[in-house]
C-alpha cells in the first residue's frame, strides 16, 4: 500500500516520489513551509513589539550586535535545522501508517510538552548550562526577550529540546499529516508568543495550564529555576520540576 502525505499547502507526495537520484521541487517546497511560517510570524511579532523602549535599547552597540547575532543563529535553524529535521520526519512517516487522530494529535502534543520540560530542566545542569543553554539565556533582562530570542540558541539545544520531541512524537504516534503541520506549525507560534513582551502581548487571562510569557519572561528575567514548560502546555507541577521555594 502506498503511503500518501496529505498537505494543506501543496498535493499529496508518495513515497516512490521521493526520488534521491533528483530533486523534487514540490517536496523541497513543503519541508520549507514551517520555516516559513515560522519566519513571517516572528517578523510580525517583532514589529508589533517594536516600542520606544525597545528603539531606546536597540541604540546600545551591544544590544544591537547580539540583536543581529539571534537574526543570523534564527536563519540558520529557519534554512538548515529546521527543514532537515521535517524532511526526515514526514519521508519516515509517509513509509509507516497513520493512527487515530485520536491517538496521533495528543500523543504528538504529549510528546514535545514532556520532551522540552524535560530537557529543558536537564540543561539547567551547572555543566550542561554552560555547554548548552547559557546561550540562550544572555536574552534576559540584562539584554532583551524578544520573539527572535525564541529560536537563538547553540545547535545543541536546537536539536535536543525543540527538535528531538517533536520528531520523536511524529515517530511513535504517527498522527495524520495535515495534523502533523498544523501541530508543528503551533509550537512554533507559540514559542514566538512566550517570547512576545507582555506589556505588547497581555496572556494573563490564560488558563494556569498554560505556558504565558508571563511565566517565560519570569523565566528569563527573575527565576531559571521555574517554568521549565515550553511552548503551550505547563507541565512543571506535574513532573515535578519547579524548584521554586
């Protein structure tokens, strides 16, 4: 039986119709899409946050130098990272298939929910934060939180805590692949919003369950021992990972 990945973008891709021995337009058009996405929201978001405050910021040399440094680290994960992370996954899941969507979409939304807390609690190690994810954390108060710090991290932290979970959950629970695009494409939007300034984006209405910029901005700015949860489900309590007092 053949196995068909239906897409909202573009028409169904077969397996045989991925052909190394040439290339395959319409599959390298798909594999971008996310990226895409991803990209025009973010520069949406950076300029609905674009205040006077921010303009005052952007005028340090520094700010502005580590400002164009996450511009450049987010492209590269955009063209190179990204893309290759969700070719692999739908040529494997277009050779595997489908189960419920019953099964697929919680199960794909469990999987990076408990992945990224996971990891992410995992890198605050003393030895792995240094390696790893004090990268990420020179976005803080001393510097900005923006939607273009979401995606400015090392190439390791890329590929464990935002890659591995996702690839992981499409993997094993095998969700349609409409649900596939529309659930990557939501973790991504919501990792931008997190990242969003709350005095731009108010998400204090948000039930508790829920990862807010509120509780990110936290993150960033006062506590990196709490809100270890990204980018929509707040699973801290539940596995235990909030050292907060």
């Amino acid at each position: 039986m053949q196995a068909i990945m239906e897409s909202p973008i573009m028409p169904s891709i077969k397996v045989q119709d991925l052909d190394a021995s040439k290339i395959d337009w319409m599959f390298v058009r798909e594999i971008f899409i996310v990226s895409i996405f991803t990209l025009i929201m973010m520069t949406a978001l950076e300029f609905f946050s674009w205040d006077e405050k921010w303009k005052q910021k952007l005028k340090k040399k520094e700010i502005k130098a580590l400002y164009i440094e996450a511009w450049q680290v987010n492209l590269f994960h955009y063209v190179v990272l990204g893309p290759i992370a969700y070719a692999g996954a739908i040529i494997h899941h277009a050779r595997l298939p489908e189960l419920s969507p019953w099964i697929g979409v919680p199960g794909l939304i469990f999987t990076q929910g408990v992945g990224y807390a996971l990891a992410h609690a995992w890198m605050h190690d003393p030895v792995r934060y240094a390696k790893i994810h004090k990268y990420h954390h020179r976005f803080s108060e001393l510097t900005f939180v923006r939607p273009v710090s979401a995606n400015a991290t090392t190439t390791a932290e890329f590929c464990v805590a935002y890659i591995t979970p996702i690839v992981t959950g499409i993997v094993v629970f095998r969700p349609t692949y409409n649900a596939i695009w529309c659930l990557v494409c939501a973790v991504s939007a919501a990792n931008l919003l997190i990242h969003t300034d709350p005095e731009a984006l108010p998400m204090g209405f948000m039930p508790s369950w829920v990862v807010t910029n509120i509780k990110h901005f936290h993150h960033h700015e006062k506590d990196v021992r709490a809100h270890y949860s990204a980018p929509i489900i707040d699973l801290d309590h539940v596995l235990g990972l909030s050292k907060t007092k």
